[in-house]
C-alpha cells in the first residue's frame, strides 16, 4: 500500500512540475511566433497522448488517427459555420458522435492484429479523407472550409495566440491528468497485459474484446476534441492536414517521445512540430535532416526521449565525473 | 541537381554582393510562401525560384529607391497548418512588410485570417475565385481565375456555332472549380452540356467516358485538369477515332503536355497565359516585353522553360515593386499603392486592381491557342 501510494505521489510532483512549466513557459516568447508553434504542440501533445493510450499501453497500432481528428475539426466547423450552433455544445456532440463511430468500426477492426490491423485503420483514414476532398458541397472541397468562429466563453474570445495556449493547453493537461489516473488504474494494468499477451490478460479475466474497443473509441474522442480545438484555432480547414501523412506523423511523434509514456507523448510532439521551424535554416535539405536525426534518434534512443535523455544525461555526468577524477 | 546547384550559386552570389553592401541601408524584406514540396510543389518551384529570379535582378539593379530586397521564403509542403505557422514566423519573428504566396488556394484561404489580423498585404500565386471575392482589404492574387478559361473556350464555341458540348473533369481542386464555373457559365454562351463526366486523377484510360460522349450528341469536348490526365484523354479520343474539336484547359499549357500527348495533341485548342507564345505576339501587345525577359532569365538561371506558374510570382514581386517605389515600405501604404496599381503589364496578364476588384485580370489575361506541328499557335 505504501508503496502504490508514495508512487502516486511521485506522479502528482511530477504533473504539477510540469503543469508549472506549461503555465510560465510563454513567458520566454515574448509574444513571438514561437507561442503559435507552442499552440500547436499543445494540439499535438493531446493527439499523441489518444494515441499513446492504444498504442503504446494498450499494443495496437493505428494508422488512421488523423481520420478522427479530422473528422473532429470539420464536424465542428459546419456545425458552427453553416448551422450557426454554439461551439462548445458542437465540440461535445461531435466528440460524442465520432467516439460512438469508433466504438461501431472498432468491434471488426480491433479483431484483428498487426500489420492486419495496420491496414485496416489505414483504410479508414483514406476513406475519410477522400469523403472531405469530395463532398464539396458540404466540406468546400480540396480548397478548403473557412470561417469557422473562434471559440469564446463568457463574453472573452479566444482569438489570439496567447488567450489560444491557455485553452488548449487547460485541455490538455486536464487530458493528461486523466490519462495518467487512467493508466495507473486496473484499466491501464489491463492494458498493459493485452500489450504483453493477449491469451494471458484473458486468463487473468480481462475482457479483452470489450477493453480494446473502450480504448480505441476514448482516443477518438480525445482526437475529435484536439480537431475541434484545431478547427476554432485556426478558423480554417483543408483536407491535407488530416491526410495519411498526418497518420504517420502521430505515429512517430509516439514513438520517437516514448512508448507507453503520457509525457514521451509531450516531448514527440513538441519535438517533430519544433524540429521543422528549427531545420528551415538548412533550406532545401531541411527533409534529409530531419530524416537523419530521426534515424539516429530511433537508432540511439531506442525507448524514446523520455527514457532517452536521462540515460544520455547520466553517462555524460558519469563520463564527466570520471574525466575531472583522472585530472585530479 | 543542376538546377539545385544554380540556385546555390544565385544564393551565394546573392549573400556576396548583399555583404558587400551591409553598410547601405537595412534591406526591405518580403516574405514568400510556396509549397516546394508535397503535391502542389509543381506550383510551389517555379514559384520559388522565379521569386528569388526576380529579387537578385532587382537588387544587382541597384534595388528599390536605393534600397535592397530580401525575400525570406518558407515551404508550406501544401499543408493548410504549416502554411499558417510560417505565415505567423514571417510576420512576428521576420517582420516582413509584406508576403507572396501561398500556391495553392488551400493554403491561401489558411493564412488569410492571420495576414488580415497582422494587417500585412499579401499577393496570393493561387487562382481559386474565392480568395478575392468577396473582397478582402490586405489580399490580392496574381492567378488568372478559372472563370475566364472557361469565358474564352465558350467565346470561341459561340463564334463557331457550336452549342452542344461535352465536359470531361478530373475529380480534384483544379477540376471541381473547372467545373463549377462550365456549368455556372454556360447558359450565358447559349451553350448546353450533353455530358458531364468526371475521372480520377491517376486514371490511364478514359475510353469508358469518351465512347459515352460518342453517342451524346455533342458538337465539342472541353477536357479539364492538369497533367496525365489530358494526355490520356486526347489519345483515347484519337484510337476511337473522335472527330469532334477537343479543347483543353490552362492546366496543360505547358511543352510537357504536347510531349506526353504526341500527335494526338495536333489539333487540341485550349486557353492559355501568353507565356508560352511569347515570341509569337504582336509587338503592339503590353504584355510582350516582361514575357521575353522572363522567359529568357527563366532559361539562363534555371536551364528550364519559364511556365505560368512562375510568372505568377513573377507579377507578384513585381506588383510589390511598384507599390514600394510609389509609397513607401510601410505594409498600410503598400497596400494602398497595390490598389491603385493600372494597367500593369505582366506574365499573367495586364492587371488593374481597385477597391471592389482585388484579382485585377479580364478574360484578355487568357489567348486561345492551337497546337499546330508539336508546338503553340495563336488563334486569331
């Protein structure tokens, strides 16, 4: 008992360090373009962290999770923009509406597993994407659908970048507080067991069927709500943002952040959404290095940033320790 | 790679004599959007390296009112996301006094709530109508809108006594807004469509569609969309043995078609920039004096054949030029001055921007040619 209890605690400092961070950290921008790129890690960090909870805890890959997102961002435009319907009761329904449609399609799909599984999501994702590029009346199309409001709560609207951090971040980290109780619950320890073993974690009387379904419907719903977040934000959406290219991005910002990790989820995304605006300095080559340092990343850091850095931190320490030893 | 390479140089060339001139004047800067890469990026190079073209000549000209230009240019990869962060890094961390770009409608429609916010005037290079209308303070475009394609094809069908047509579109951006404005259009031309199809971007045959338009009745084929496709279409329509006038859009107005379609082009009529007629024109026409010297910088620099697509750019700076040289590089006087720019003449056309038009072009911005022994005609 103490032991799970002084483990909770350890959590607790750690999610107010870091939401201590959150809070304080536009403070270094100066009001700088660097404060939009940190509204959309925020939008980022959320999507990661959905994706994280099926792959990373519960084992199951999804190359379709820019689908939900997707899904999120124009379901909450039209209904604002055409339909003229309160934002925030929008965010709720179409959240609502897009986890009930994962929880449909993920009874067959969730049967299956690995690369099966891999191709099935991607399916979904192209079948979305080919519906807003071609339902143009509704969606506007390969040009786009603008003027979707910003969201606004008692009289103060969200229209700049600095009021925008504050909303989604707040979402956020609520987010990753719940998904950390989330995964430290007899929820997350059965997810964890179907990771390990499927036949196992059934032997130990978890539903598996049922907890993979759960699962995957609760990241898109957290998904749909960053699409909304993104679609208020930016006022505007277009098909190529929610394309299969953007499936593969959440995938990698996972795996490259870490695993089975609510914060590797935050450093993935911080990391592949800076990394472009840092690499411009290379011009046309930005691409190969980008390329590169992921390869080396993956190579090095096979567990991710989060298990990454403090391993890489800890043998410079050691090496250092070792080298001010031989001087003396 | 060569053309890589080249563009190296112009860069380190660029840096040198910028350099050597650090002691003048800070540089006036203007920031670019284009998408370099990803999908559109047939849209976003030439784009680029046109805008860059244009920048050095200006600069080795002794730069604007004694003053050099810096072009900071950003790739959008044609995604609506990335195109509005790097519109937010030109504005808040470049303070650029004002952008061209982006390529593609998308991204232009994604930055517009930015830029207008910033109140920094910006020159799109994309040709979706709704960009410019309605009409937006800070946003101009260069891009000839599809409508006036569609104005000449239906000109000439009218001239010719043809009132039945059969439309064939590609189901993508460039295709829907072709066939969008056929079908808004027609009814003004005295024109009917007995056929309206669709195909995929990446279809390799479309004899399906084309046998269909065989037994339509109709007098004439209109074939909308950017390369393969077209190509496809006008060698289908050769094997079946398709005798009807087949035109094409301005998405295929380009040396590359003509090579994709071989002597099944013979014959095809379609609207076009004059960029590709350019030592074809009257020495009476406005536009032929830009169009030579872009076409010839375009060759000596990059070793390729300016298109359209970079004279969009081109127009752009150029536009951008102008409303510097008469007012000032403050982005609020620099928009005034763009719309009281007339009777520009540029690749795209001879622009006249005013308070209620921010598009500038009539259908005149568009020549009707003929592909006459695998090369452009003019058709009178």
């Amino acid at each position: 008992m103490t032991k799970s209890r002084s483990f909770l605690k350890h959590e607790m400092v750690k999610f107010i360090l870091f939401t201590i961070l959150i809070l304080f950290l536009p403070l270094a921008f100066k009001g700088g373009y660097l404060l939009n790129v940190f509204v959309f890690v925020g939008i980022h960090t959320l999507l990661a962290v959905a994706l994280n909870l099926l792959l990373g805890y519960a084992g199951q890959i999804s190359l379709g999770h820019a689908a939900f997102f997707g899904l999120g961002a124009y379901a909450s435009g039209i209904l604002t923009a055409t339909h003229g319907q309160n934002p925030w009761l929008a965010m709720a329904v179409v959240a609502a509406a897009v986890g009930t449609l994962a929880f449909i399609i993920g009874f067959p799909i969730l049967k299956l597993k690995g690369h099966y599984l891999a191709m099935a999501t991607l399916g979904f994702g192209i079948i979305v994407y080919i519906a807003f590029n071609e339902a143009v009346e509704l969606t506007g199309g390969p040009s786009g659908f603008s003027g979707i409001p910003n969201l606004s709560l008692g009289g103060v609207s969200f229209d700049t970048d600095f009021k925008n951090y504050y909303l989604i971040w707040g979402m956020t980290l609520v987010t990753i507080l719940l998904s950390l109780n989330l995964v430290n619950s007899r929820i997350g320890r059965g997810l964890r067991a179907i990771h390990d073993s499927e036949v196992a974690a059934r032997v130990m009387g978890v539903n598996v069927r049922f907890l993979k379904v759960q699962i995957f419907a609760l990241s898109a719903v957290i998904s749909s709500i960053a699409g909304s977040l993104y679609a208020h934000t930016m006022t505007f959406v277009s098909p190529t943002s929610f394309g299969f290219n953007f499936s593969v991005e959440l995938v990698t910002m996972v795996i490259i952040g870490g695993l089975g990790s609510i914060y590797g989820s935050f450093l993935g995304a911080a990391l592949l959404t800076l990394l472009p605006e840092i690499l411009r300095a290379f011009q046309d080559y930005d691409i190969v290095v980008y390329g590169l340092l992921l390869i080396f990343m993956t190579m090095f850091m096979p567990g991710g940033l989060v298990r990454g850095i403090p391993a890489l931190v800890g043998r410079i320490v050691m090496r250092s320790g070792a080298g001010s030893k031989a001087d003396a | 790679m060569l053309k890589k390479s080249s563009f190296i140089l112009t860069f380190v060339v660029s840096l040198a004599i910028l350099a050597g001139s650090a002691l003048a004047a800070p540089p006036i800067k203007i920031g670019g959007l284009f998408a370099v890469t990803g999908p559109a990026s047939f849209l976003g190079e030439p784009e680029r390296n046109t805008a860059q073209m244009v920048v050095n000549e200006i600069n080795a000209a002794g730069g604007v009112k004694g003053r050099k230009l810096e072009l900071i240019a950003y790739d959008t990869q044609g995604d609506a996301t990335k195109a509005v962060q790097a519109a937010n890094r030109l504005i808040k961390e470049d303070k650029v006094v004002a952008i061209i770009g982006p390529s593609t409608t998308g991204d232009t429609m994604a930055v517009i709530p930015v830029v207008e916010k910033a109140k920094i005037p910006m020159i799109s290079c994309a040709a979706g109508s709704k960009i410019t209308e309605p009409v937006k303070k800070w946003i101009f475009k260069t891009a000839q809108n599809d409508g006036l394609a569609v104005a000449r094809i239906y000109g000439d069908l009218k001239r010719k006594n043809i009132s039945k047509v059969a439309i064939l579109t590609v189901s993508d951006g460039f295709g829907s807004s072709g066939r969008e404005q056929l079908k808004a259009q027609a009814r003004a031309y005295g024109i009917q469509i007995v056929s309206d199809d669709t195909y995929g971007p990446k279809d390799t045959d479309m004899t399906a569609q084309l046998t269909k338009i065989k037994g339509s009745g109709a007098q004439a084929v209109i074939c909308w969309g950017t390369n393969p496709g077209p190509a496809v279409v006008s060698r289908n329509a050769k094997q079946l043995g398709l005798k009807l006038p087949l035109y094409m859009s301005h998405g295929v107005s380009s040396k590359k078609f003509i090579g994709l379609a071989g002597d099944a082009a013979e014959g095809i009529l379609l609207p076009s920039g004059r960029v590709i007629v350019a030592d074809l024109l009257s020495n009476s026409d406005r536009q032929k004096k830009s169009l030579l010297a872009f076409v010839k910088d375009y060759q000596k620099h990059y070793k390729a054949e300016g298109d359209h697509f970079g004279g969009h750019a081109w127009d752009a700076i150029m536009l951008l030029k102008g409303a510097i040289e008469r007012g000032g590089d403050n982005p609020a006087a620099i928009r005034d001055q763009l719309e009281r720019t007339r009777g520009f003449a540029g690749i795209g056309g001879v622009f006249s921007y005013s308070p209620s038009d921010h598009a500038g072009l009539t259908k005149d911005a568009f020549v009707l040619v003929e592909i006459r022994k695998q090369d452009f005609a003019l058709v009178k």
